[in-house]
C-alpha cells in the first residue's frame, strides 16, 4: 500500500481564542455623519516646478463649448509666446480641424499615447499657431475602456505618457468626450487644474454637483490636490433671461471660482472651424475673440504663468 491519503473528514480545526475587549472610552472614535454639500467645487492648487501645468478641460455634458474653449485659449497663449501642448482625447477628434492639423497625415494619436506611453515624442503635430502642438485624437480612441480593462495603473497611463514632454511646455491643455469612461479618468489623474466650461441653462448646477463627486473620488484615490481652475460660462446672451439667472446663480454659488467674463454666444466662433483656424486668426475682434482674449487674460494670472 502507498501513503495514506489523509481523511479530510477527520481533520480538527482549532479556533482561535477570542475575547472581546472593552475600548476605553477615550479611544472609541465617534462617527461624526459627515454632511458633504454635493455643489463644493474645491480649488486647484500650484503649478508642479519646472513641469507645464496640466488643465483638463471637462463637463459631462456634450455641446457646453469644451472643444471651443481649448483651441481658442490654446491658440492665444501661443500668439503669446506660450509653449502649449493641446491633447484631444475625444473620439470626434475635432481639435485638429479647429487648429488646421489635417487627420489624414497623422500617424500616432492619444489613444497610442495611452497604450504605449513611449510614443508620446512622436505623436505630437504642429498646429496653425506657432508655438501650440497638439496630439490628435481620432474614433480609435472608442473602445480603449475594453482595451484597458485588465491592464494594472490603467488610470496613470497619460501622466506617464506626459512626463518626458511637460518640462517642454508652459501649459498642457486636454480636451475630453462629454462621458466618465477610461480616458477621461486618465486626464483627471494626469491634471492639476481644471477648466469647466457651463451652458448658462438649467440643470447647469446638477452637472457640476456631478462633477464634483468625480473630483472627490479622484482626489482619494489618485491625486488628492486636483481642483477647479475655473468655471468659464459659455453660449451665453444676457438679452436671454435664464441664461441672467442661471449665471447669477451660479455666481451665488461658487463665487471667484466662476470666470468674467463670460463667452458670449457668437456665430464666428462656431464658423472658425470650417477655415481650420481658431477665432484670433478668423476674427479676432468678434465678441467671441474678445471674449476668449479676456478670458486667456485671467486664466494665464490664474495658472500663474503670467511673470513668464
Ligand atoms: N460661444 C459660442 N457661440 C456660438 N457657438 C458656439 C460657441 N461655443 C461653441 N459653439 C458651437 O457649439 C457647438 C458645440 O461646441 P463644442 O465646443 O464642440 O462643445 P463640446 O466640445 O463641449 O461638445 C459647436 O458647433 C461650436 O462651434
Ligand atoms: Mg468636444
């Protein structure tokens, strides 16, 4: 006969002894039930040393002027004389027609910038503006929740990506789709700042308590100095009464952290596109280009690049 098999059934487990203990009163810790107002936005903090500053600009909401913010601020900080690196990590990839990038000679997009970090030098393009490159984003960038999905640190792949190149740039500017998936996270985990462009209509509030339970969950988990840079009030007409209203309430409720003055609605902005140019080449004394002058203004005192 061979070994013998040892019978499973017959096997004692022995417990370990426990006895509860009373806590002195000193250590028992009271839970406090801590009420979290849904609407605080918290503020960004400084600028890393010798790195660009990295700025994602988001809202949950498609069509709020997001893609409109980033190529119009991109661009006049480059007329400036800023080193700016746009990153468009929206599928619609729609950066690149408003800064005069044609998609067809792209080889490397945001999506290889995601998957294989090493790429980052390559992938970048120069734009209509001197001084302003951009990495494009295309429909690859679909799908990249599923690539992703069984990959260790899949939210810190773009702040890898961006390590060799932020010491190239002053600011660092990332467009995003209006959705919470993947690649959103990844520029969230990758920025100091965020600029938060808000159609001046209702539900204007619900959106940002949204945002800012994203922006709580973030801070605990990845980045815990991630703020608000700004709340920039879009599509606005002040002959319109809600858009008054709401732009009052959201000054009421979120103060400072709301830019003046707000981008008012202005057809220029929406035809710069189709020449392939942003507004301070197009017209850049329509209210739009004024509007995003001013507001470039206060962002570069707010980012603290202003001494530069
Ligand atoms: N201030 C504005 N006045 C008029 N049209 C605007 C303004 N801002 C953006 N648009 C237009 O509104 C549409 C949505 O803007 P876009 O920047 O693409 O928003 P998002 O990126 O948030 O989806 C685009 O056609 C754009 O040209
Ligand atoms: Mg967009």
């Amino acid at each position: 006969m061979g070994d013998e098999i040892p019978d499973e059934g017959n096997r004692k487990i022995i417990d370990v002894e426990y006895v509860e203990k009373d806590l002195p009163e000193s250590k028992v810790r009271t839970v406090e039930k801590k009420l979290i107002n849904p609407l605080i936005l918290p503020r960004s903090g400084p600028n890393p040393a010798g790195h660009a500053r990295v700025v994602t600009v988001t809202n949950q909401k498609g069509g709020v002027g997001k893609t409109t913010t980033v190529i119009n601020i991109a661009a006049q900080l480059g007329l400036r004389g800023y080193k700016v690196l746009v990153i468009d990590a929206d599928a619609q990839g729609n950066c690149a027609t408003g800064l005069g990038v044609d998609k067809r000679l792209v080889k490397a997009t945001t999506r290889d910038l995601i998957l294989e970090p090493e790429t980052a030098i390559q992938a970048r393009h120069q734009t209509a503006v001197e001084g302003v490159h951009m990495i494009v984003g295309d429909r690859s960038l679909v799908g990249m929740d599923q690539e992703l999905l069984r990959q260790l640190g899949r939210e810190r792949r773009l702040i890898e990506a961006l390590e060799p190149l932020s010491p190239h740039y002053d600011l660092i500017l990332i467009d995003t789709p209006p959705s919470l998936g993947i690649v959103t996270i990844n520029a969230l985990v990758a920025s100091q700042g965020l600029l938060v462009p808000v159609q001046t209509e209702y539900f204007a509030l619900e959106g940002l308590a949204m945002l800012a339970g994203t922006i709580r969950e973030v801070r605990n988990l990845f980045s815990p100095s991630l703020g608000v840079d700004g709340i920039l009030l879009t599509m606005y007409d002040q002959r319109t009464l809600l858009n008054v209203q709401v732009a009052n309430e959201l000054r009421d409720t979120y103060g400072t952290l709301v830019i003046d003055p707000p981008i008012r609605r202005n057809i220029r902005l929406a035809e710069a596109p189709a020449h392939g140019v942003p507004i301070h080449l197009h017209d850049p004394t329509s209210h739009g280009g004024m509007d995003y002058l001013s507001v470039t203004e206060e962002l570069v005192k707010r980012w603290g690049i202003d001494s530069e």
